[in-house]
C-alpha cells in the first residue's frame, strides 16, 4: 500500500494536480452535425422525474436523454464498420482507462488554418524534441478548438463547403494506427477526425484506420493548455454500456507539479 499511500497524500498536498478534461454536459453542449440522408444524434436532455414534491417529497432525481457520442465521450473500436468485431465500450481494457499520455501541442498551426491537419512528420518532430509516444497510452492533441466549445455554430464552424476543424492526415491516421504504440488519440474538436474528413482518402481516417485498429478516440477535451507536453496521467471513466459504441465520459489528467 505505500505506493499508493503516497500517490493520496501527493494528491491531497498538491505535490500532483488533478486537471479536469471533461467539458460540461448540458442542452447546450455542441453534437456533431451529419448532413441528409445520414442520422443524427440527438442532444443531451435532463428529464425531471421528482424534485422535492408529490412524485418524491424529499428527493431530486432525472432521466437521462443522450447519444452515447455526446460531449466528452469515449469512441471503441465497435463504433466503426472497420472495428465492428472489436470490443465494446463495457469490455475496454483498464490500462487503456488509467494511462501514461503526451499533449501535442500545435494550436498555433490551427488558429492559422481550421482544416489544418497533424501529419507523420509533425509527429515525428515532437518525439525528437520529447521523446517516444507513450507505450499503450494516449495522444492527446492539442488545436485550441476547446475555447469555441461554448457555440455550436463557432464550434462545428461550417459553411457551404462543409465543417472546417482541425484533424489528422490519413497518412498519418494510417501510422498511429499501424505503428505508434499508442492506444488512442484524443482531441478537443466534436470528433477525432477533421471536419473535411469525408472527403479525405479513406473517408474519416481516424476512425476508419484507428477504431479498425482496435484503438480508441476520446472527444471535446477540455484544458488540455494545462498539461506539460509528457509526464500525464490519464483516468478515463465511461459507462460500461453493453454493446455500446462509446460514452460519454468524465477525463481526468494528473499531473506533477
């Protein structure tokens, strides 16, 4: 128990921080938007049951009303036709759940341009300067995109032309499929892949190529400016839904300050 012991009291004397990555969950939180004939999810809804009154005169409790792709959520490998043989969001591995995780930080690149897309050598550059992809831990990459979170419109950030995000290349959404050591890839926009990804080659990279991998996506992170480029703990807490695609999801960072 002394390990342990000693990570609670680190943790209690603020000697390592618990940063919160996970964004609000209410009717305003943005949904990812597919265009006709394709089906959309619906938001997030509290529906009231009892709130100190006749139908339960000293409790206050809701139904829920979700898509499991809402928020800050969880994609697993079912989600996507290239992982439908995969696992489901209940039969997640743990230490994909408590993982070691790096921050990508190219914020910079998308404020210049939203359809900016991460690619191998960019990569391959952090790891020059930080070092390795963390072995069965996650990439988090870092576009800025959090600060839009509070509008649908400016979040989504569509036209005529379709969504304009930032993303991942399908070259590179190929690599860290095929051979990062990674056991995901996490992001701060409505989903793992760009808003221009139907019509990159294959369509949705991330998805097609990742899930397919048997990899996992994590969405709509926030505070990711918060974390060091290394040196994080992730803790990723999605409901077991059986037979599920995903979840929404409460992410926690620790880190040592």
């Amino acid at each position: 128990m002394a390990l342990l012991d000693e990570l609670g009291k680190a943790i209690a004397g603020g000697a390592i921080e618990i940063v919160d990555l996970t964004a609000p969950l209410s009717p305003s939180t943005p949904i990812l938007r597919l265009p006709e004939p394709f089906a959309n999810t619906i938001p997030f809804r509290l529906e009231e049951i009892s709130r100190y009154d006749e139908r339960g005169p000293r409790w206050y409790w809701n139904d829920i009303h979700t898509g499991e792709h809402t928020g800050t959520h969880l994609d697993v490998p079912v989600h996507w036709v290239s992982g439908k043989d995969g696992h489901d969001v209940s039969q997640v591995p743990l230490k994909t759940l408590v993982a070691p995780a790096v921050v990508l930080d190219f914020s910079a690149r998308a404020a210049e341009d939203p359809d900016f897309l991460l690619s191998i050598d960019d990569v391959r550059a952090w790891t020059a300067e930080h070092g390795p992809l963390p072995d069965g831990g996650w990439l988090l990459y870092r576009t800025g995109w959090d600060a839009r979170s509070g509008d649908q419109e400016e979040f989504l950030n569509a036209d005529e032309a379709g969504s304009h995000t930032p993303g991942v290349s399908p070259e590179c959404a190929r690599w860290l499929a095929e051979e990062a050591p990674i056991t995901g890839l996490g992001v701060e926009t409505v989903g793992t892949d760009a808003g221009q990804a139907p019509g990159l080659e294959p369509m949705f990279p991330c998805h097609e190529l990742l899930l397919g991998a048997g990899k996992h996506g994590l969405t709509q992170l926030q505070n990711l400016a918060s974390l060091p480029p290394t040196g994080v703990l992730l803790l990723v807490s999605p409901l077991p839904i059986v037979g599920g695609s995903g979840s929404p999801a409460r992410v926690l960072a620790l880190v040592e300050r």
